[in-house]
C-alpha cells in the first residue's frame, strides 16, 4: 500500500521516466502498430517538462527575481548577486536602456553577464503583450496603423496614457513575435515574460472597442504567444501575466503558455481569505495541466505608496523581511514541482529584489506529501521545515530544521 508521501513522489517522477519500450517478435501489423504507439509515448514522456525547463529545484526556496534596473548600469555586486542567489530572472522594461540605449540591448548585456557568473541560471526577456512601453530599439520600425482604437476611431490607452497594439491584426503579431525572436538571437535568454494579458480579458476592453473587436484582440494574443512560442522552441519558457484569484484562468488553456504569474497574492484587493485560497488553488490547477506558477508575493506596502517610499531603503527592506512570513508560508503549502516563488514591493532594482532573505538561504528539501487542509488553515510537511498557515487569520508559522 502506498503512504500519501510515497504517492506524492512517484506521481512527480512518474510522468518522467523514460520506460524501455516492448519490441513485438510477431509479424503482425497490430503488433508494429502497437510498437509505434509505445514509442510515441515513450518519446513525449521525454520532451521537457515546464516546470524542468525553469531550472527548478526544492534544494531551497525556489526563487524568481523580477525587475529592471533603468537609470544605471548593473554593478559587479548586483551580478555577482544575482547569479547566486537567483536562479530565475526576469528583466523588466526599460532595463539597462539609459545606459545602453535600449531595452534590448540593456537585457541582453545582463544576460550576458549573469551567464558569465553562472551558465545555468535562466533569463527571461521582457515584452509586454498589450501596452506600447517605449524604451525598445523595435518601436522604430512599428506601424501606427497596428494601434488599437475605440468605437469613435480615438487611440485606446493604458490609465497611464500609452497606447494599447492591435494583436487581431496579423502584421502585428509577425512584428511583436519577431521582436522577441530577435532578442533570443542576440542574447543568451531563456524566454520571455509576457505581460498584461488580463488587460485584454477586463470586461472594460468590450465597452471600448465593443464585443466582437474584444473577442478578435483576445483571439490575437492567443495566435501571438503560440506564434512566439514555435519561434522560440520547446526549450525556451514562456512565462505571462497572469491570472487573479478565480479570474482570468482560461490563460491557463492557452497554447504555448509554460507558465503564469499570480502578481497580486496578497494586495492590490485581493487580500481577502476566499481570495488567497482560490490564488493557491490556481497553482494545483495549473500543475494539472502541466504548467508552473510564479506567485508574486507583497510585505503589505507597494512602490505605488507614495508616503512608504519617502522612508529610508533599509526601513522599508526591515518591514518586507519582518513580513514575509506569511507570504512565504502561504507559497509552501500550495507550491506544486515548477511553483516559485516573488516577493519585493516593486519592479525596480530599489524594490527589495537585489536584497536578501534568511529564508532563502536556508535548506527545504521536497515535501513529504501535499498540504493538508482543515478549512482555510493548512499544514505541510518538507524535509527541513514544517509549515503552518491559517488564511482566515492571516497568521503563519515556519518551523526550520
């Protein structure tokens, strides 16, 4: 009979193993038919999974560090940083391009960089899906024409006042999807992370552009990620933004896609008990359909507070080290192979991201087993820690060994 545990740990190897297929010794045509099925399946049990294609281990918290440093190069330290401490690495927009005069060119001289310092972590482009961020050396070649407008003809914009591309319109996809190609050309990159696709699921997108154009954008992006993802390959990860409690998890069917953020864990009003279940939820979800999860977790303060980030650098790293608690436990008790986890109070390179965690250097080791849950609370066993959360209370507790 098999333990909990010991099922838990041969579901996870078993979907990997490569089994020595049957040779028929008859000559029947059912038997090559046969054959040829076993080493069908034989072959697609060995193609890379999403979560493999990240680098992932539980040795310690599985890490990814999002961010983009913009009005400076990166110094020695930071990379030196980086290629320690952070396996996954997204670099953001804007990053590097007042140095290096663009986007592409400031992500690729990281990459380069942290790949120097350690050849096995992965890098991760940044372009977003569905805001024109300037900063990219490919605007240039850009057509107006691929800019989305409203039911009176006028521009549609992000609330920050950046236009908003047209995915429905095929010469933007071949552009959009080539930008990210050429990137991985000139770079040693590992993917890319695509942003602001619920922007295109809000019901608000309808009320501008009206339902059909709505549905033909979305029906776009879809084309547009598998687009970018056969140019990419099957040894490239795309990785997009992202899902928000029960909302926006059709991404998850989405072909192409190797995994999904979950930014708002824990803020931006979805800080609700109901709401941090159906987040954690979502990582088992995507495991089932063979896709990974970032989860983006918060010390309760953003870069959009204006006050907070008035007080000193090492204040505010304090309170996100004094914090993180909760965040971090809740992450363990969901996390499924392929799940890392975020956390910082932004997206810059001043938002805690190129600051360290005793958490994070601390051994974990696989767990024992999946989490059990008692209503909203849940405990879970890893090799080196035991892990409590009660999400009604918002109260947690990680006990190391």
């Amino acid at each position: 009979m098999l333990t909990r545990s010991s099922d838990y740990a041969l579901r996870q190897i078993g979907s990997r193993s490569l089994a020595r297929p049957y040779v028929p010794s008859g000559r029947s045509p059912w038997c090559w038919i046969l054959l040829l099925l076993v080493l069908l399946v034989s072959i697609r049990a060995a193609e890379p999974t999403s979560a493999a294609l990240t680098g992932f281990s539980w040795d310690r918290v599985p890490v990814y560090t999002h961010f983009g440093k913009r009005g400076a190069e990166m110094t020695p330290a930071e990379l030196d940083f980086l290629a320690q401490h952070a396996p996954f690495v997204a670099l953001e927009k804007s990053h590097g391009a007042a140095v290096h005069g663009s986007t592409e060119a400031g992500i690729a001289a990281t990459a380069r960089e942290l790949k120097r310092r350690n050849p096995r972590i992965k890098v991760l482009f940044y372009f977003n899906a569905f805001i024109n961020w300037g900063g990219y050396a490919a605007h240039r070649t850009y057509r107006e024409e691929w800019t989305l407008r409203d039911l009176k003809g006028a521009v549609v914009t992000h609330p920050s006042g950046t236009p908003r591309p047209d995915p429905s319109q095929a010469a933007f996809r071949e552009w959009w999807s080539e930008v990210v190609a050429a990137a991985h050309r000139d770079a040693p990159l590992d993917g890319l992370f695509a942003d602001a696709l619920p922007q295109a699921l809000s019901p608000a997108l309808s009320r501008q552009v009206g339902p059909d154009k709505a549905r033909a954008v979305v029906a776009g992006l879809r084309e547009m990620l598998a687009l970018t993802k056969r140019k990419l390959g099957p040894d490239r990860i795309l990785l997009v933004n992202g899902t928000r409690t029960t909302d926006f998890r059709e991404i998850l069917d989405w072909e192409g896609i190797d995994g999904v953020m979950i930014e708002h864990f824990g803020g931006f009003k979805t800080d609700q008990p109901a709401d941090l279940k159906a987040d954690l939820d979502t990582i088992a979800l995507a495991a089932a359909k063979g896709k990974f999860v970032v989860i983006k977790g918060w010390p309760g303060f953003n870069w959009l507070d204006q006050a907070m980030m008035k007080r000193p650098h090492a204040e505010l790293l304090a309170l996100a080290r004094e914090r993180i608690n909760f965040p971090l436990a809740c992450y363990l008790v969901a996390a499924q192979p392929g799940t890392w986890f975020c956390y910082s109070w932004g997206y810059t390179s001043d938002h805690g991201m190129l600051d360290g965690y005793p958490e994070f250097s601390r051994p974990l080791g696989p767990p024992r087993g999946e989490a059990t849950w008692n209503g909203l609370a849940a405990t879970r066993e890893f090799t080196h820690a035991s892990v409590r959360v009660d999400l009604a209370t918002k109260t947690a507790r990680i006990d190391w060994r």
